[in-house]
C-alpha cells in the first residue's frame, strides 16, 4: 500500500487531501466528517474581516446610540461588557471544539482584506489551538486608480503582521489577479509566508435581471478551472521555501494526482465535498492510493513535481508553448477561434 | 491618587470599600453609585479588608431598607443609595434602624420629591423628609467632598451608633463631574479600625446570645425608652468633627461641622448646605474682595444640629444672617434649616451666648437644580443690606403671586481669569456628551489643570437637546452652576440655532464652532438673522465643520463626536494642536480597544480627515438676511401653549414666572402636536400606487405619525397639488379614496413601518409601499398636506371595523408623537388603546417610562379629539399605581351608581323612555357606545332645560351624567412596575374582581432607569444589577393572574401577531373584571437595532420565549376552555431570538460556558413552559377556577 502521508506548513499529513474552507466545517459535525471521511487537514470556514467589523460597528452603534442622552439613563448596559463580535467569537469557539474532536490538523481560516484587525485575530485563533492560519487575503480593488503595487504591498503588509503576532505556520491564499502572480507569490514566500495556497476563487457579484438587483455570485469551482492554478503550481514548484497547496476544481483522484504532479504539498478541495456529500473525500483519498499503486509509486514524495517545470526551464517558453499547444488544440477542437469574425 | 470623576462614583467608592452589603434598588439621580457597587462585585472587587461585598438588588426601596434592616441586626456592614421617593420608602425602617441605635450609611443624591409633579432633579425635599427618624444628616458641598465625608459617615456611625444619611446634590454633585484625590485604604482602615467593625457584629442577633429587641411597648416605658438615646446624639457632632480632623492630618483637607468664610467682622451672613454653600463662599470672596462686610456659613452636619458649633463660628459682629433652604414646606411658618438657625440664635441670645440677636431671614433657592448662581447669591447679600430686609423670600425664579422673589443680576461673572469655559451643544445621539467625557478625562490627566463638566439633558428620549458645561483651570473650580460667558461655543447640530438661543452663553470675543452641512463660503448665508447678528455683537470666531460628511467618510455615520471634539482641541488653544491630537487619539484607543481595531481605526480616521475640513468663517460687518427662526409653535395655539410651552420648548423656562403656571399641576392635554421637532432627515414616505391599504404601518408606528382616512372624492376638492390618494380597495365604498398621511415633522425616522410593510413595488424588491426618504425636499409640501388631511373628515367610529388591523388604522390615536425612544416598542400599544378607547379612558400610569414621555413637560402627548374628549392621565407614584387606578374605579363605579340612582329617581321627569333606554343600555360594541353617548347628550341637554328648579337631584345627575357611558380604566405601566415594585398592589387589585383593565409594557428590564433587572429579566440576559446573566427564570405572571379564575389574561406581541394584541385588547376591555395584558415591547436595553423590533418580536414568539395566550373567564363560563394558546409551537431554537440581544450576547464573551449552560436551562424553561400550556389549552373547563363574584 502507498505511503500518502506529507508535510505541509511543516505540519505531518496522513494525506495530502485537505477540505479547505467551506461551510462544511460550520458545524462540529461536519468537521468531525471530515476527518472520519479521512482528510489529511481541515481548513475551517472563514471568519469574515467584514462581519466582524461589521458585527463591531453594530454593537458599537448599538450601545452609543443611547449612550449620555438621557438624564435618568446614560447607558443601559454593565459597563465592563464589551463583547466580542458574535462570528469572531463563534470562530475560536468552532476551532477550540475543533482541535478537541479530531485528530488531524486543524487550520483556521481569516478571510479580509486590511491589514486592520488581523492580527489580533490571528493570534486568538493560536490560542484556540489552531495548526496554522490561512490567510485569505481576498482583495477587490473596486477604486480602479488603485495601483498594482498597492494591492501587493498590502498583502506583504497584512502577512508581516500576523506572522509577528503568532508562532504557528502561515498561509497566504492568493488570487490569481496579478500582473505578474509568480512575482507576488516568491514576494510572500520570502517574506515568510510558510505556504500558498493557489488559487482563491473570485465570487463575482451577479445581476439579476428579473429582481433588478445586484446578488452575490456563488458557484462551485469546476475541473476545467483547475489548470490556472496548476500551471501556478508547476512553475513555482522549486522556486519557493514554504508548501504549496492547490485548490480550485479538484472533483476526482486524478485531478489530485495532476496537482501533485505539477508540485502541490497538498490538493485541497470544498466543491467537490459539497457536491457529492463528505464521504467524497474518502473516494479522493482511496482512488488516490489506487492510482499511486496503478502507476506503481510508493510513495507520493515520488509524485510531486514531476511535471513541473523544470527549474532550469524557460517558464516564459513553458506558458507560450503550453499556449501555442493549447490553440492549436482548439483549432483541431472547435475550428478556427480567429476565423469566425472574418 | 486624582482622578476625574462624578460625585456618585466618589460617594460609592468610599461606601463600597467600607461595607460588607449593598441593598439596592435604582432611583434616579443615585443609580449610579448602586450600578457601580455591582459592577465592582461582579469583578470581585474586594472592600479593605478584603471581603467582596454582596450587592443584592431588591424589589422597591421599602425592600431594600428592610434588607438593610436585617443585615444590620445580623451584624453585616451595610449600605443602600438612594434618592427621593425611594428614601420616603426607607422611612419607617429608618426609625427602627435608628431607634435601635445601629450603625449604617444610606448615601442619598438628594432629589426633589413629587408633588405637583415629579422632577428628578436634585433639592433637599427627600433628605429633610427623614430629618425627624433619628439618622444624623451629613451633607456634601462637592464631589471631592462626596467621597471624603462618605468615608466620614461610616467612621462616625460606627463611633456614635447613630446612622447616618450622607447626601449631596442630586445631579449638580451626584453627575458632575471634577478632579478628585482619592483616599487610599490605609487611610480608610486608620479611620474605620476593625474593632469598631467587630463591635458593631458583637451587637448582632445570635442564638449564642439570645436577646429580643423589636419588642411592643406600653405607655408606661415607651416614652422614657426613647430619651435613652439622648446621649448617643449629643455626642454625634463632637465625634464627627474629630473624625475630620483625623481625616484632615491624614489628606491636608480640613472640614468643619459649620464652616464660616468671609470677612473677619461680617455684618451679614448667608447660610447654606449642599453644593449651593459653595457658590455663597465663591461669591463672598469676591464681595469681601470688594470691601463688603460679608460673610457665608457652611452647614456639613445638619443632624444632629450642632448649635453650639453654629454660634461659636457664626462672628459677633454680624446683625443679619439669611438662612437658603433647598426645600419647600407649604404651610410651614419657614423651612428647616431656617428654623433651626433661628431658634440656635435665639437661644443662644436668650442665655447670653450671643449679646445681639442678629435679625435671621429665610430664603428658598434651587429647587428641582434650579440655578444658584453668584448673581443670586449678591441678590441675597443685597436683601440683607437692605434697610428692611423681606423675612422670607426666594431667589432664582420670578414670584410675582406672593412677591417673594429676589431680582438678580445674569451677567455677574466671578470666574478665576486663568479658567476656559465652554459650551457644547448637541443632541441625544451624537455623542457630545461622550466625547465631552472624554476631552474632561485628558485634560483631568494634567496634574495641573483641574477640570469640570457638568451635562444638562432633555426629558425627550429621541432626539433631545444636550448642553455640556465645561471648565478647565489651574485652580480647583468650585463652581456649582451653568456655564455663562462662554470662551468656546459648540454648536453640534445647525439647526438647533433655529430653536434654542444657543449664544446666549458666549461671552464676548468667544470662540464659535458650527457643525453645518454647507460648503464654508455658504455657512454664513445659512444662519438666521438673530444669530448673525449676536456673532457680530459679540465679535465671535466663527469656524465650521460638515462633521456628519466627516464622519460618514471614516465610516462612522452619525458620530460626530471624535470630530467635533477634535476641532474643539485644534481650535480651543486649550492645548498644543499636535499633543491634542494625539491625546484625543490615545483617548479614542483607550475608549475603543476593546470594541475592536476597526472601530478604532475609523475613529482615527476621522481625527486625520477633521483638520482639513475645518474651516474659519469669516464674520461680515453687518447681517446678511433678515430671516427669522421658525416660531416654537404655530400663531393660532391656545394660549397657555403660546406663552407657557412654548417658552419651555425654547429652554426659556426659567423666566416664567410663578403667575403663569397651574396651581395643582394640571397641564392642557395633546401638547406634543404643537411641537414640530424634525429630529430625523430621513421620514417614512407614503407610495399610494404600492400601498395595500393594509394599515399594518399605522398599527405599528410608535410615534402616530401614519394616519389613514378614507374620503369621497368631491371632499378632496382644494387639495394641495400632489395631494397622494388611492382609490379605497375595500368593498362597498365605491368614488371613495384613500390616503395615508406621514406627520413628517414628527417621523423619528425609526423605520418600524419600512420593516412591517409587507409589499413591494414590481421589480423593486427593496423598497416597500412605504419607505424612508429626505425630509428636507419634501417639507413643504408635507406641512400643506397635514393641514389639508386634518381638514378631512374622520371615519365614523360606529362604521369601523375595530376587529381588524386594517380598521383600526381609520381611528384616531389620541397618543401621539411622544419623546419615547424613535421605534420604541411600548407606544404602539398605547396608542391603540387610544384608538379604541379613548374617547372614555381615564390612565393611571405608573413611574417609569411611559410616565416620562407620556407626562414630561414641556409637552405631552395624550390627546383629545376634535369633540374635545379623550384620555384623562395621571401618574400618581411608581409603586401604588394598580391601587391608583383601582381608586379611580371605584370612583367611577360610586358615580356611576349616584348617576342611576337619580336617573331612576328621575325616570318621569327626564322622560320614561330615555331613562329606560340608558338604565337598559348594553355597552360593548362602538354602536352601542355611540347609541349610549347621545342619549346622555339628549339627558343632560333635558336636564339642562329643567335647570336648577329640578332640585338637587338634577343637579346632582348632571355632575355625574358622564359615568352613564361606560368608562374605560387602564392602569399602565412597566415591569419594574409589575413585576417588582407594585407586584403586591397589582396582585391586590387583579384579585379584587373590579373593571380595571391593566396593561404591563414588558421590556423585561427597568428601562427608565438605564437597564436594571427586574423580576421580568430572562435567564441568560444580562443587565445591571445582573452583570453575570440572570441565573433565575423570568416571573409568569400570566400564570399568576390565571390561578385567580376571574381575570382576563392575555399575552401579546403585536409585532409577531398583530391581529392578536387587537383582539386581546378588545376583549380584555370588554371583559366586566381585572384584565391584564402583558405586551411585549422591544427596548433599547435590549441590545438591538430598533429598525428589526418587530421581527426580534416575532422571533421571541417563534422560539417559544413569549408564547401568545388569552384566558378568558366568560368562556368557561360558556362552557368552554378558558385558556386559548394563539401562537404556534416553538419553532425555532431560543438561541436564534436571544443571540440577536446585546444582553445576551454579552455573557457569551464575558463567560463563554456560562451562557452556555444558561442558555441550555433557559431553552429547557420554554420546553417545559409550553408543554405546560399545552396541556392547559387542552383541560377541560372545569378543571379552572371559577368566577365566584356574584353577578347582577
């Protein structure tokens, strides 16, 4: 039987298929799933920079706006009681209770994009018992004079100040919506970021013609849009210190398997789990273990980076080629691209 | 150690660290300092040796006294703090705690009692009311003073076994705020030594040493027992004057039992307590440094009077000495003080000890913190210079029925030169008063600034005018009156110029601060011409802010206040900019820590974005406009509104003179309409072409502000263009339209109606038939279309259909545009009793909330209609109104029973027929009603006709006639009311079978008093007084009142069920009996965004933690289950109605896994509680009690 076990952020895996930050963990039940289902790692669901500043400027607004207005009444509430956001504190209850219940790491997720309160977060979620801490930096820049260098340097920024506040592992998941996103990422690692994670997903808001109204796009990540990150993974294989983590698109053991082989530490996935149901990822875990047999590898250490692009490699000449090939695959696919306007 | 803060924190400090006990119970102005106590024993503050106090929370101050009593006997140090009403409570145990000679400490912010109406403010009504019950009274100039004499007391009484009362002045010492040193426990253990403390346990009831002390006694013993205690009493002044001479070796600060100031040989002296003693000596300074022979005698110890301190410090010379007493003794040849001075002077005359009996006049000042100010005090000076000096007088107000008042000069100013006064005007929710808390704290950290604020509040809870008074200074400021002449003046929002005379305060050359939301070069243009021109009269410095653009950029819409005290610190030159800035930013992370980074970085935010928005005005030579500030209220006002009220409403109020005012406290009702106050920019506003005409936003507007009418079209002629109508959806009324009018200058913007609206326009899924929108754009028109909707007839009542919601929106409320709180959840309920009722309802409406902004002057808003009836409201007291009410039930029922008994007496004079129909009449349905109301109309105008040679018997039908229709008593008030202080009268009054109907707005806390449990709290919540969650279930008093059999019950929520809270109301109304209703009403206290009271409603009923019940005791006797359950199973978890709470979420961070085990037991409650009703719903009738009242 193949060994799956791996490390990443320095943390022992008994696999590399990890259930990354999805509603499934809301709940002890699901996250004690999720381990029974046999995952190596679970990132628990995201606490969002928005509700809890939200959730603060509400109980803020809430006791002020009736604060010293009143002659009889100049507050209504015991004055030591300044609760802690209600997410906030669902969060390090949801991690402590976590840690308690399964015996695989448990990392917990910050989901933001300022480098206000994360910290403080951070280093609560630590204390809770987390493994490590993946950071979600999920930058929308809707100010379209914001520069690149900007949004870049905020990431550094925010990552700097959380791993100052905390002594376990931390991972930056990324966007893929740089100009240059191989720069950003060797930018992260060597600012210390213990691992990426390739790539955050861009929930695009969606307008509904029927209500006249703007709603949240929400959509489960697909195969097909699992090789942006894994062309990611296999160019920065090599060329970064800490663990690289793929997510994105992961539906079968062999979309894992192709991930490992463009260099990943460890394949991530939440779509595929909520599609099929949580038992998935012992389908995804076992039929990684028959592929790995089926191909004759011992071990998965022996897999990874296979296919990734050689260091000494060209990756200008790796993506163009990748390129060319893939036109001209869609030409033989579907006929020309370019004719059809002419 | 110094410290900044108010005298009650001063006062409890002391008490706290020196008692083993608090009793408590709130009572403005002395909450406080009991909210303080359980908060420091929450934290397990320990007292100085080391014992965390027990603070337990009672249920009235009758209760509390009683505790203290007991605890006493047992041998515990124990204190209370209370003020007013709550003292008059304490009184009779007072005389049994000091007629047994035992030692304790009740700390009073002195407070006016009610008599002709109820005032919160500070006098020495309550403290001179237990004069006579044996407590020594020690009274307190200031709050440094509060906390060195709060240490004084308790040494003393442990020393002398005489109580003690230790008082200050309710609000002026009890909320201001000053530099204090504090005194450090090794100085309170040197003063209190623990063998006094164990003497006073050896005195303790204990089976060890049996004793009986309480006994009953007789004629023989009971007068000679009670002169044993003389001793103990003369020895009182000596011991307490030494214990401040110890006080005094230990901090440098030396107090006297009768402190004398002033001129060396005074040819006059005035004579004062309490914080008013401070101005006579501030002001006596100043006379004597003019060369006046003047001098001010400071009374401290005012029980036992010290008589021969006060002769031996009052000088030889003096030939004329004014006593100021803060209280009033109708009838009373002079107040206490006064005649205590006056028979020490005479005595002491009369043995010699003084060779001229100077001539000693009394004066009354400052009652209800009316103003003392230096002008008032040479007033007095001036009085006894005079060649006759009046005998008795008053100053501070102008008494042109008995003549008594004193003239005084307001300018007169005897300020340090080196202080800065300023001025800050905001309103309620804008955060002035915080951020003046706050500018008071940093400046206060200085060594060498002493700081003083004081904040005056308005009655109304939305929306009302606070004033901070500010002073900063190198000296320690014993100024204990307004500021006037004003260095700095903060006007926080520019509309209050048009209302109130806001420069009235700047001195000359002062520096004016305007927060507007116009560009700077249009801020001048936008300023009425009288305060043009008083900016130009006194060459003030104008600056100006938009501090609402400001803060809404930093993302803190609505809290202007880190900007305006920001602009205050880099315009002031009270500091250097750049260190104020920075002392603002450290306050605002020391504020906001632990409310979150982000809050914190908003603030900061909003200091870095100030500066650049601020900007000088320059000031023109001459006005630019001759526009006038809108009138208070409109030309065509009845009289007493046009000179009385509206003087109130304009903050003029000091200046009406005692001619002007009712005698008895009878005020005109429905002031409130006359009161524009626009305090919201955003206003519910009416879509006619979505509206249902559902009249669910009318039903649940708190504030009355949406009325529906519906009308024929010709009536609609002269409508004001854009008039909005909609064709009437309901059937049979054809050519009929339908409107609903927004009173837009009364729309607090609370937007309850927004949320209760049930449709949508097509493809606008967020906008509602009814939505918020500016009020600016749209106020003219809304003010046409108000006078023209009012010209509109009104629905007949008789052909409404009071069984719906949607009829009900057709009746006039005759409550309406409150002070309450803007979405408050108690007034929806009163105005639908109005709506249906009213015409015929008299109210008695316990203390509390609904007292405030059903009864607070200047204006009021129970009304009446256009026939001139409506609701008759009073307030008699907190504790006693089920009793009130009852009382005005059988008041009713005595003159009813007169009224036909004369009317049988005169069946043939009046006409057969038409007695027969009145004596016969059934009045339940408004037809009815109606049918019953004209045929006293025709009886009384038959009576009239018969005049007076009918004889008595007509006479005396005539004053009675009115109680032929039947009359509708509601007793209203609040769970503290309920649940606590009035449980015993209201269970009196359910159980006496009477028809009183008696509605409980359930907040579930003290709401009026700032949050405090009650017997109504949850478990799990947490409030004041129940800081670490309420550990017990809420009280069912549904349950209690159903055990009674003849009691109408019903439970309702109108936001969960509205078309329940309508039929209970009905019934419970219609119901010959006590009824009581228990509505619930979301609060403020809860912790929750007001604008979703209604769903956390539906929720609380959802979850099953308010379940809908009716017990109706005439379908038992129908044969039926008397006990409906209205609403469904629970439905969802507790969890998701109570983690929308601040109350409860708070326990959730504070102690995790206790609110988790709360919440398990609290959830485990509901299960058992509705399986209890369950079974109730499914009895059969019998197995109720009966109603056993004989009928007929």
């Amino acid at each position: 039987m193949p060994d799956l076990t791996t490390h990443y952020l320095g943390l022992a895996l008994r696999n590399p298929v990890v259930a990354s930050a999805s509603p499934l963990s809301l709940h002890l039940k699901g996250v004690r799933a999720l381990a029974d289902a046999g995952v190596g790692a679970i990132v628990l669901y995201s606490l969002f920079e928005e509700e809890v500043h939200r959730e603060q400027l509400r109980d803020l607004q809430i006791v002020e706006a009736h604060e010293d207005a009143f002659g009889e009444a100049l507050s209504y509430f015991p004055r030591q009681h300044t609760p802690e956001p209600g997410a906030a504190h669902h969060y390090l209850r949801q991690i402590e209770r976590a840690v308690a219940a399964v015996d695989v790491p448990v990392i917990a997720s910050l989901n933001g994009s300022t480098p206000g309160g994360w910290a403080s977060f951070a280093a609560s979620m630590e204390s809770a018992g987390a493994a490590a801490i993946e950071l979600n930096i999920y930058a929308v820049p809707g100010d379209p004079h914001t520069p690149g260098r900007i949004v870049e340097d905020r990431h550094v920024e925010i990552l700097h100040a959380v791993k100052a506040a905390v002594t376990v592992p931390v991972a930056v998941k990324l966007s893929p919506h740089f100009s240059s996103v191989g720069e950003v990422a060797l930018r992260l690692d060597q600012a210390g970021a213990d691992g990426l994670v390739l790539f955050n997903r861009f929930l695009h808001p969606d307008i509904d013609p029927e209500t006249l109204s703007v709603e949240p796009g929400v959509a489960l990540s697909t195969p097909q849009e699992a090789r942006l990150p894994r062309a990611w993974i296999a160019i920065l294989h090599g060329h970064v210190a800490g663990s690289l983590a793929a997510t994105t698109g992961v539906e079968t053991a062999e979309d894992v398997a192709a991930y490992l082989l463009a260099g990943a530490d460890v394949v991530m996935t939440a779509s595929a789990l909520l599609r099929h149901g949580v038992t998935h990822a012992t389908t995804l875990v076992e039929g990684l273990e028959a592929w790995l047999d089926r191909k004759g590898f011992a071990h998965i250490d022996g897999v990874r980076g296979r296919l990734a692009v050689p260091r000494e490699a060209d990756p200008t000449a790796y993506e163009r080629a990748g390129y060319v090939a893939a036109l001209e695959r869609g030409r033989a696919t579907y006929g020309s691209l370019t004719g059809q306007g002419g | 150690m110094r410290v900044t803060i108010d005298g009650n924190e001063a006062a409890a400090d002391v008490a706290y660290r020196l008692n083993e006990l608090c009793a408590i119970y709130p009572i403005t102005p002395s909450s406080t300092m009991a909210e303080l106590a359980d908060e420091w024993s929450s934290h397990r503050r320990p007292n100085v040796w080391g014992t965390v106090p027990t603070v337990m929370e009672m249920q009235s101050e009758g209760g509390a006294a009683g505790a203290m009593h007991g605890a006493l006997q047992g041998g515990a140090l124990s204190t209370t703090f209370t003020a007013s009403q709550g003292l008059l409570l304490m009184i009779p145990n007072m005389y049994k705690i000091a007629g047994e000679l035992t030692s304790t400490v009740f700390h009073v912010a002195a407070r006016s009692i009610a008599a002709q109406g109820l005032s919160i403010f500070g006098d020495h009504s309550d403290v001179m009311a237990v004069r006579q019950t044996g407590f020594a009274l020690l009274s307190s100039a200031s709050v440094q003073e509060a906390h060195d004499l709060a240490l004084v007391a308790q040494a003393a009484t442990l020393r002398t076994r005489v109580p003690f009362v230790h008082f200050f002045d309710g609000f002026r010492t009890s909320h201001e705020i000053n530099t204090v040193e504090l005194l450090p426990d090794e100085v309170l253990r040197e003063l209190v030594p623990e063998q006094l403390v164990r003497e006073h346990r050896l005195r303790a009831l204990t089976p060890e040493r049996p004793f009986v002390r309480g006994t009953a006694q007789n004629p023989d013993v009971y007068f000679q027992a009670r002169e044993t205690v003389n001793p103990f009493y003369s020895r009182t002044p000596g011991i307490v004057q030494s214990v401040m001479d110890e006080l005094a070796a230990h901090t440098g600060r030396p107090y006297g039992l009768v402190e004398y100031a002033g001129h060396d040989a005074p040819e006059v002296v005035v004579v004062c307590m309490g914080s008013g003693a401070q101005t006579v000596r501030e002001t006596v300074t100043h006379l004597v440094g003019g060369g006046a022979r003047a001098g001010a005698l400071q009374v401290r110890l005012y029980r036992p009077f010290p008589a021969a301190e006060l002769v031996a410090a009052l000088p030889a010379s003096v030939r004329r000495v004014a006593v100021l007493d803060r209280t009033k003794e109708p009838g009373s040849n002079g107040e206490p003080l006064f005649l205590d001075v006056l028979t020490t002077l005479a005595e002491a005359h009369q043995r010699g000890a003084i060779e001229t009996m100077p001539q000693v006049i009394g004066g009354r000042y400052g009652l209800s913190s009316k103003e003392l100010t230096p002008g008032m005090v040479c007033a007095v000076y001036d009085e006894l210079w005079e060649e006759y000096p009046r005998s008795r007088f008053t100053v501070g107000i102008t008494d042109d029925v008995g003549g008594t008042s004193l003239l005084w000069d307001p300018d007169l100013v005897i300020e340090d030169p080196a202080m800065l006064r300023a001025v800050f005007y905001g309103i309620g929710s804008d955060g002035t008063v915080g951020a003046n808390k706050n500018t008071i704290k940093i400046l206060g950290s200085d060594p060498k600034v002493h700081a003083q604020a004081y904040f005056v509040y308005d009655s109304k809870k939305s929306g009302g005018l606070t004033v901070s008074h500010l002073r900063f200074g190198p000296h320690p400021i014993r100024a204990p009156y307004l500021v006037s002449k004003a260095h700095f003046v903060g006007c926080h929002h520019l509309g209050l110029l048009e209302k109130i005379d806001v420069l009235a305060s700047a001195g000359d050359g002062a520096t004016l601060l305007l927060n507007a939301p116009q560009p700077a070069d249009e801020v001048w243009d936008a300023l009425p011409r009288p305060v043009q021109q008083a900016i130009i009269d006194k060459k003030l410095t104008v600056w100006a802010i938009d501090a609402d653009a400001v803060a809404r950029e930093a993302g803190l819409p609505g809290r202007t206040n880190t900007v305006l005290q920001t602009c205050f610190f880099a315009i002031s030159g009270v500091l250097p900019r750049r260190a104020a800035i920075e002392k603002v930013k450290a306050a605002i992370r020391k504020t906001y820590g632990r409310r979150g980074s982000e809050v914190v970085r908003r603030n900061e935010a909003a200091v870095d974005a100030t500066i650049a928005a601020l900007h000088e005005i320059p000031v023109p030579a001459a006005v630019s406009t001759d526009r006038e500030p809108d009138p208070a209220v409109p030309a065509d006002a009845p009289d007493f509104v046009r000179t009385v009220t509206a003087a109130m409403m304009a903050g003029r109020g000091d200046e009406i003179p005692v001619s002007a005012l009712p005698v008895d406290g009878t005020y005109p009702s429905g002031t409130t309409a006359y009161e524009k106050r626009r305090i919201s920019d955003l206003v519910a506003t009416w879509d006619p072409d979505t509206c249902i005409q559902c009249g669910t936003c009318s039903f649940v507007c708190p504030h009355s502000v949406l009325r529906a009418k519906y009308v024929g079209e010709d009536a609609l002629t002269g409508a004001p263009a854009g008039f909005p109508t909609a064709p009437l959806n309901a059937a049979g009324l054809p050519d009929t339209r339908y409107t609903l009018q927004v009173y837009a200058e009364d729309c607090t913007g609370c937007s309850l109606c927004v949320e209760a609206c049930p449709v949508s326009p097509v493809g606008e899924p967020h906008r509602k038939a009814i939505n918020l929108e500016p009020l600016e754009p749209q106020l003219q028109a809304q003010r046409g279309n108000v006078a023209f909707f009012e010209t509109l007839p009104l629905a007949e009542r008789s052909r409404v259909d009071f069984g719906t919601v949607r009829g009900t929106q057709f009746l006039q409320p005759l409550f309406e545009f409150s002070g309450a709180c803007s979405g408050c959840g108690e007034t929806p309920y009163l105005k639908l009793l109005t709506q249906l009722f009213g015409e015929r309802a008299t109210v008695a409406n316990a203390t509390g909330c609904s007292s405030i902004y059903g009864g607070n002057l200047p204006t009021t808003p129970w009304a009446k209609n256009a026939a001139g009836r409506g609701p008759a409201w009073s307030n008699s007291l907190f504790e006693d109104n089920a009793e009130f009410g009852l009382g005005l039930r059988l008041a009713a029922d005595l003159h009813t029973g007169l009224a036909r008994e004369r009317l049988r007496e005169l069946r043939d004079v009046v006409g057969p027929e038409l007695a027969d129909a009145i004596l016969d009449a059934r009045q339940v349905r408004e037809f009815e009603l109606t049918a019953q109301r004209e045929r006293v109309a025709e009886l009384l105008r038959r009576l009239a006709d018969i005049g007076e040679v009918g004889g008595p018997a007509v006479a005396d039908l005539r004053s009675v006639a009115d109680h032929l229709l039947r009359r509708s008593v509601w007793i209203v008030g609040g769970d503290g009311w309920a649940y606590d202080i009035g449980s015993g009268g209201l269970d009196h009054v359910l159980a006496s079978g009477r028809d009183v109907n008696v509605l409980v707005l359930d907040t579930e806390v003290y709401s009026n008093t700032g949050g405090q449990s009650s017997k109504a709290t949850p478990l799990a919540a947490v409030a004041k007084f129940a800081s670490g969650g309420k550990a017990t279930a809420k009280k069912d008093l549904a349950l209690q009142a159903i055990a009674y059999g003849n009691v109408y019950v019903a439970r309702v929520a109108m936001g969960a069920d509205p078309h329940q809270t309508l039929t209970a109301f009905r019934e419970a109304e219609a119901y010959d009996g006590p009824s009581l209703i228990i509505a619930y009403s979301h609060c403020i206290a809860h912790g929750i965004e007001m604008s979703k009271g209604l769903d956390q409603q539906y929720r609380a009923v959802a979850s099953g933690h308010w379940p809908l019940v009716r017990y109706d005791p005439t379908v038992r006797a129908r044969g039926g289950n008397p006990f409906q359950l209205d609403s469904p199973r629970p439905r969802i978890p507790l969890g998701d109605y109570v983690y929308n709470e601040l109350r409860y979420r708070m326990l959730r961070s504070s102690d995790p896994a206790e609110a988790e085990r709360l919440l398990a037991l609290a959830q485990e409650a509901v299960d058992q509680r509705w399986a209890t009703y369950e079974e109730m719903a499914t009895r059969p009738p019998a197995r109720y009690a009966a109603d056993a009242r004989r009928k007929g």
